[in-house]
C-alpha cells in the first residue's frame, strides 16, 4: 500500500523474479523459467497460468510489445510468444 508503506500480501510459491504488469494482469517470469500470469489483485495473490518456458536463469524482466511477450534467460535464449489468441 503506497501512502502507508503496508504489506497487503506476500506469495512464497518462488523465490525470485522480474514482474511486469499489462492492464489487469501481472505477468511473472520466475529466476528459473516459469511464466506465471496472475490477477492484479491488492487482497491476495491469484495465479490465472503457469508453464515452464525457458531453462537457466532468467533475470530480465519480460516484455510485452505490438500483442507479443519477449523473455529471456542469461544465456542469450530469447523467446517470443504470441498473445494475440
């Protein structure tokens, strides 16, 4: 909660990884190649999907651009899926 500093929840399911957010949605690339996509949600954290995408570690956060989502892993794999679907 930004004007108080407050915690509103925490998720434990992973340890690390990069976040970006695309209209209600959260979209989770894990430090271990699991896109997650949840709910924007401010009571709780609410897995919508998962799957394993990429292997090794993968810092960077995923982008979305022109109906696409890039990620990458420190290796240099990029990969592009399409969300136009």
């Amino acid at each position: 909660e930004l004007s108080t500093g407050k915690i509103r929840w925490i998720e434990e399911s992973f340890r690390a990884g990069a976040v970006s957010a695309a209209g209600d949605r959260l979209i989770i690339l894990s430090d271990d190649g699991v896109l997650m996509i949840a709910a924007v949600n401010p009571d709780s954290f609410e897995l919508l999907a998962s799957a394993r995408i990429l292997n090794g570690r993968c810092w960077v956060p995923p982008v979305i651009t022109e109906g696409k989502l890039l990620c990458k892993n420190s290796a240099g794999k990029l990969i592009c899926l399409d969300l136009s679907e």
